[in-house]
C-alpha cells in the first residue's frame, strides 16, 4: 500500500472482504499509481447513490463476474472512486464514508469537515436510504 493512514490520521483499516473491494480486491481503499480511478473511499452503499451512480453510467449493481465484481447491495461497503464521490457530493447523492477505511489521499480533493458531515459509524450498518 503506498498509504497506509486514513482521514483522521490513524492506520488505514480494512473497508469491506464481502464483498472484496479495493482496487486490488484486498479489502483496502488505498492510492495506486495503476488505479486511475482513485479507489481510495470506503462508502457504504444506499440505494440512493447506487441509482445515482448507473444514471451516470457506473451500474454497481448488475454482477460483472468476468471483473471479479459481484454487485452491489444497499449496505454494502465499497471503495468508491474519489471524483464519483465528488460529484454524488456535489448533487446531494453522496453516500456515507466510513472515515478509519477512507485514505488520507482524499484529503487532497475533499476537506475533513464535508467528510465527517458523511461519516457512516463504522460498526453499524446504514439503511437502503443512507440514514
């Protein structure tokens, strides 16, 4: 891992391994050179951002096995690409982050104090709706 401390500064926890997520599927959301996407934020999933994102053309949802993906639930935790994020932000779609899991890299494109407007509690999950 080229990070390995998350927002608040602390060691990079792991985000999710059911699914596998990481752009190396290891369950971490960390930068990589090779990962132009920016896989680098560990959000929970709601059904709200996952209708959001295939709008935009990303389906989260229909399991692509051939991409070691298996779709995503409302629920789940996924590393989600920063400028995605970004833009679910900017059109009040974004959905929670799990900040322990969520690379310092990010810091760089999005403040500490929108991040923790979305913080997810880590040891609970958030409903379909985000709340």
């Amino acid at each position: 891992m080229e990070s390995e401390r998350n927002v608040l500064g602390g060691e990079l926890a792991r985000c999710s391994m059911d699914p596998e997520t990481g752009f190396m599927r290891d369950g971490y959301c960390y930068p990589l050179q090779r990962d132009p996407g920016r896989h680098e934020i560990c959000a929970v999933m709601t059904a709200e951002f996952l209708e959001y994102s295939k709008a935009q053309g990303n389906d989260l949802v229909t399991p692509r096995p051939e991409l070691n993906f298996p779709g995503l639930d409302p629920g789940d935790r996924w590393c989600v690409c920063v400028p995605r994020w970004i833009e679910a932000h900017e059109a009040g779609r974004a959905p929670p982050v799990n900040l322990d899991a969520t690379s310092e890299d990010v810091l760089e494109d999005v403040d500490l104090e929108t991040l923790r407007e979305y913080a997810a509690d880590a040891d609970s999950d958030v409903d379909a709706t985000g709340e």
